[in-house]
C-alpha cells in the first residue's frame, strides 16, 4: 500500500470511528441541555424540549442507519450538523430571532464540529458554510431586523469563531496529515525490520554450529519441546534431560545422576545399542522404535531421531523420543481391521458360489424324496446329503454374517427386548452351576437392525462365555446408553462420536491370553480341541456388529473373566411388528422367465416350477434372456433372476426388463448382495437368498402371481 492510499485510509477510518461518537454524543448532549432551557428560558421548556426530543429521536435514528450502512461517515456527520443546527435555529427564532441569545448554540455546534473532529479542511468548510447559512437565512426571510447592532454583532462573533475554528480545522489537518505520513514511514520501517528479522532468524538458525547459543535461549526450546530429550556422553551416561522427559517417564532428577540411557531399554537390546551408539559415532543420524521402560515399570512404545553432537569441544549424543504406545495402538486396530475386511471379502466370494452349489443339491434332495420313488434306505441317504446340506448353508450363512454380505431387511427394535427372549434359551445352553444376571437400562433408545441376527450375536456371546468357565461361574448382561463425544478417552477410539446402546456380556472365565487377543474374531480360530468348535462364533458376532454399523471391543484379563463390549448406534425410528404373511396353496400356474448362469440351479428351479404347473423359460444368459423377453413380454407373467451373474449383473438385467415392460414381476434371488437390500427393493417385487427351502419360492412365486390383477394368456 502506497503512502497517499494508506493516509485516505487512515483518515476514512478516523471519520467512521468520530461519526459514529458524534451521532451518540450529540443525541446525548441535545437533551442533557434541556436543563439549559428549564432555567434560561423556563415558559419555552416544553416546546424546546419538544424540538430536542425530535432532534434526539432523529439522532437515534441516524445511528441505528449508520450501523448498518457501516459507510459515508462524511455524509453522516453533515446530516447531523443539518439536523442539530436547524433545531437550534428553530429555537433562536422562537426566542428573538437576531436578538436571540440562543445563537450561542451556533457557536457551540462550531467548536464542537471543528474543534474537536479531525475532519478534513474542505468537509470543515462544508459543515461551516451550513451551519452558517442555516442561522443566517431563516432569520433574514422570518425575523424583522430592528436592532442592526446586535443583529451584526452576533453574526461578527459567530463568522470569527467559524474562521478560527476552519484556521485550526487547517492547520491541525495538515498535522494530521504529516503524522500519518510519519506513522506509514514508520510502519514501512517496522514492516522491513520485521523482514530483517525474520532473515536473521533464518541466518542465525543456519548458523547454529558457529556460534553458541544462549543459555536462555536453548533452556527455552529444550524445556518447552513437545518430545522428551535426552542428551548422553559417549558411554550413554546420560548428562541432561529436557521437562517432557520427566513427564513421559515419571522420573525425578535425582534418580538420573549416573545413569545410562541403556536402563530405560530391555535388557535383550544391549547389542542393538552398542551398535546404534557406534554408526551415531560415525556421523549418522539414526531414526528408529524400540520399547522403553517407565519408573513405574510401564513400558511404551516409542520413536527415536538421534545424532551425534559437538557441543564444548566434546562429543555428545542427543535423543528425541516421542511416545508413539497409542498410535501402535491404532495401527494394531487398524491392521486387525483391515485383515478382517480382507478376510471378510475373500468369505464372501466363497459363500456366494457355495450357496449355488447348495441350493441346487438341497433343492435336488427335496425333490427326489418328494417326487422319486426310492427304497427306505435310498431315501435315508437322501436325506443324510439334505441334512448335510442344511449343516453347510449355516456355516455359510455364519461366513455371510462375518463378510457382511448377508443382506437384510432392517427395522427398529428395542434391545433389551431382544435379551430378554434370548434369555429364554439360555436353560437349554447353561450348566446349572452357571449363574446369569441381567441388568438392563429401561431407558434406552431402540436400534436399528435384524433381531435375530442380534440374537445370535447374544448366544455365540454366552457360549463363548460357558466355554470359558468350565467350572462355572457368573455371566453377566449390562445394557447403557452412551453419548461419544470427540474426546472420549475411555472409549475405544474406533469408535466415532455419535449416541449408541452399548450391550455387555462379561464372565468370570480362564480370560484369553495376550497374544491371542488379535486372533479372536478369525474365522475358524478357536482354542478349543478338535471337533469341539467350527471357530465362527467370535466372528459371526464381529460380522454381524460390522453389518449394524457398529463396534465390538473386548477387555480381558487371564484368570479373571472377560467382557465383551457391543456398540450398535442408537435410532430415532418408531419400532413395528412384521406380522408373517399367510401362505398359499403351493400349485399355481403361469409363464415364468428364468434366469441363472448355473446350470444345476437353472435345473432344479425350472423342475421344481413345472412339477407344480408353471410353464417356465430357463436361461442361463442374461443377454439372451433380455432379447427373449422382448419379443415375448407379454406373455410372460414373472421374471426369476440371479443377482450375481457374469456377462451382465443382475440388477442390469431387471433395469432392461423394467424399461421393457414397467409392470412385470420379478423375483430376486442370490447367494450374497453386495448392496443393501432395502435399495434393491426399489426394483423388484420380492427376494429369495440361496439357499432356500423349495416351499419357500413355491409361496413367494403364488403371492406375487396372485396379486397380479390382469389375466394374461399362456403358452
């Protein structure tokens, strides 16, 4: 900014700051000198009182104006010189006119405008010139001169005061003037002193090793460091410490005189410090994380950036240690995190083409012992491969539930209701000399979710819990609403901040190791012997939390017992009951497009449907089955068709089929969603997940043909 730019500036800021005071003050001043009037002229009090409530009110007015405008102070100011002046002149014609000692106001107004404001010379003479010419010309057009002598007298005084008021308005303008102009040479000086400073700042850090730095000076920066320091001899003697240092590890002074730096290390490390201390010796600068230990025994984990130092013509080795215990904490957490998410996703792909296998040897099974005419001992095998069968799709849906790829209707619900109907299993689970005591809040919020898939969270939790107690014990179930704010330490810290129902399901049990903690929630982990546990528990519990959007945490100590800590965010919705629809009669008949890339699947389901009179269409590619349906849309009264297909994806295929024909039904069925199923709900009229009981699609296949109104023609 240049200097005639910063000096405008300067005084526009100078009027805004006196405009906005003087339309305060003069608001003020008007009615404090009604008292004037009271005794001056005590039979004009309350007409004069009147035009200074005006004048005051006009005044109040103006400022509330002025603020917020924010801008013209100039324009401000000479408003209220018209408004304070024409007040004054009202009353000087009121109370003899050129005789009126009221003038004296005019004089007043002058020095308070040009005595007092910093204003510039030309808006000076402006307000003057008014001022003036308000006093002068109403009394010549409504007052009769009949005493010249006074009349000129007065109008002498009042032009002397406005010449020496404009003379001093002058000369202390163009002081005003000169001291701005001082003060912005003044403000360039200090402008490039503090670029001077900054560069010597830069060079004096720069030359750090040349000269010695002050002991103030790096008391200062050691003291107030953001890591501990720790300064040593060539031995590791250590010779200094900074405050941080006395904070992060709990020792005092004293305890610090002959000490080695080799002490805070585990005992095993001593190679690896000898060899440390040895390539800092030689000039490099060393960056590397070990474990420390605290006075009181507590170790951390921390991060080390160490060199070698020439300080008094004697070698010195300085550390800066930054405690890193939370952020492996963190990385720990998270590393486990993405492990499951890597071990959830390779599940899922597992599951979605196991399911296919499933369903078409269950749905096989069942139709050979229902259609098939096989001896007693055939018809056992038969079940056996169904049974089996059964066995598989539940560890299958179990893996779903870890991989969250088991997609389900969500709803509402409270969950200490959920509990308390789990609780009626427990008998048929528990040994009598387990003890349970559940202790629930009556207040909490509902959650949102599956139920049953809660419940099946609550028994693996209390099996688990059985399992860990084998000679009993106490099992205990808490419910508690929580609210997670930003810097809520007591909460694990993968947790967001938000409302949640915490669930916590704690035993009395053997606890589980250290080194096995990160291990729990794999698939297939388990501690117990061989054909005691399939190892899906923990992470069927983990999945399905996962699936809820929440968080599951564990604190546990061996020998003493363990807890397992649920986190599910709490929800405003209004819980409702899902009443169950009443099944039809499994024939029906109708034409059905059928679509499915596996064959044995494609099979099954076009047997199964025609066994019970549906004309069914099988395709196992979905473009064929596209350009089918066009040429025979009408005819066809329901679409069957997998999700998860190559060449092009469900959903695809039903986004063609509704271009084609909006009303047609169609039915969806897969093994896992990768989507929500709530947004697939958009695009179809019903979903089946694989593997499925054969009466299940018989049911579904009937409601929706039946709530189709319009008959269409078969072929």
């Amino acid at each position: 900014m240049d200097k005639e730019n910063y000096i405008k500036q300067e005084i526009y800021r100078t009027n805004k700051t006196f405009a906005s005071l003087l339309i305060i003050s003069g608001g003020l001043t008007i009615i404090g000198l009604s008292l004037l009037d009271y005794f001056a002229t005590p039979h004009f009090f309350k007409i004069f009182f009147i035009y200074r409530l005006i004048a005051s009110s006009l005044f109040a007015i103006m400022y509330f104006i002025y603020k917020k405008v924010n801008n013209y102070p100039e324009a401000f100011l000479i408003i209220g010189t018209i408004i304070v002046s024409s007040m004054v002149e009202v009353m000087i014609l009121h109370l003899g006119g050129h005789k009126s000692p009221y003038y004296a106001g005019m004089i007043i107004i002058v020095m308070f405008l040009l005595g007092l404001l910093p204003i510039s010379f030309t808006l000076s003479l402006i307000i003057a010139s008014i001022i003036y010419g308000i006093y002068l010309f109403p009394i010549l057009i409504f007052d009769k001169i009949t005493d010249i002598n006074i009349f000129m007298n007065n109008n002498i005084f009042l032009l002397a005061c406005i010449i020496s008021g404009l003379m001093w308005r002058y000369l202390n303008f163009k002081f005003h003037l000169k001291k701005l102009s001082v003060e912005y040479e003044l403000f360039q000086k200090t402008e490039e002193l503090k670029k001077y400073s900054v560069q010597l700042e830069d060079l004096v850090q720069e030359r750090t090793k040349a000269y010695k730095i002050s002991e103030a000076w790096y008391r200062s920066i050691f003291d107030n460091a953001t890591d501990a320091i720790i300064i040593t001899d060539t031995t590791g003697k250590i010779t200094s410490v900074n405050n941080k240092f006395y904070q992060m590890y709990g020792f005092d002074s004293k305890s610090l005189q002959n000490a080695s730096i080799e002490l805070l290390e585990p005992s095993e490390n001593k190679e690896k410090i000898e060899k440390r201390n040895q390539r800092i010796l030689n000039g490099e600068t060393i960056l590397y994380e070990t474990t420390h230990f605290k006075k009181n025994g507590e170790k951390i984990y921390v991060e080390i950036s160490s060199r070698a130092l020439d300080i008094g013509d004697k070698i010195h080795i300085l550390y800066f240690c930054r405690d890193i215990t939370e952020k492996k904490r963190i990385q720990e957490q998270l590393i486990h995190s993405q492990k499951m998410e890597s071990i959830g996703a390779l599940a899922g792909g597992i599951a979605h083409n196991f399911n296919n296998i499933l369903t078409a040897i269950l749905g096989n099974s069942e139709l050979l012992l229902e259609y098939s005419q096989l001896d007693e001992v055939s018809k056992k095998k038969v079940r056996n491969i169904e049974g089996a069968s059964r066995k598989a799709g539940i560890m299958v849906s179990k893996l779903l539930s870890f991989a969250r790829k088991d997609s389900t209707e969500k709803v509402p619900f409270n969950l200490n209701d959920v509990i308390n109907d789990s609780a009626k299993l427990f008998d048929g689970v528990l040994d009598k000399k387990i003890g349970v005591k559940i202790t629930l809040d009556e207040n909490i919020p509902f959650i949102e979710g599956e139920p049953n898939q809660i419940e099946q969270v609550i028994m693996n939790l209390i099996v688990n819990a059985k399992d860990a107690m084998p000679d009993g014990g106490l099992i205990e179930i808490k419910t508690n609403f929580v609210k997670i704010e930003d810097k809520s330490s007591h909460f694990p810290v993968y947790v967001t901040p938000g409302n949640y129902v915490v669930m916590s399901v704690s035993d009395t049990g053997t606890g589980i190791p250290d080194e096995i903690k990160q291990k729990i929630f794999d698939p297939f982990f388990t501690t117990k012997e061989k054909g005691k546990g399939t190892g899906l528990g923990l992470a069927t519990v983990y999945g399905i939390v996962k699936d809820h959007n929440g968080y599951v945490s564990v604190d546990s100590e061996v020998g003493k017992g363990t807890c397992f800590y649920i986190y599910i965010p709490a929800s405003e919705k209004i819980a409702y009951n899902l009443k169950k629809p009443v099944q039809p009669v499994l024939q029906g008949f109708g034409n059905i497009l059928l679509i499915d890339d596996d064959k044995d699947v494609l099979q099954f389901i076009k047997d199964l449907l025609e066994s019970h009179g549906y004309i069914v269409i099988a395709e196992n590619n979905p473009l064929n089955a596209i350009n089918l349906f066009k040429e025979q849309n009408k005819n066809i009264h329901l679409v069957i068709t997998d999700i998860m297909m190559p060449l092009m994806g469900g959903e695809e295929v039903i986004m063609h089929l509704r271009e084609i024909r909006k009303d047609i039904k169609i039915l969806a069925m897969s093994g896992y969603l990768d989507k929500p199923l709530q947004n697939l709900h958009l695009i179809i009229d019903a979903y089946l997940k694989k593997p499925f009981e054969k009466n299940d699609m018989l049911f579904t296949i009937k409601n929706l043909l039946d709530s189709n109104k319009k008959s269409l023609p078969f072929y």
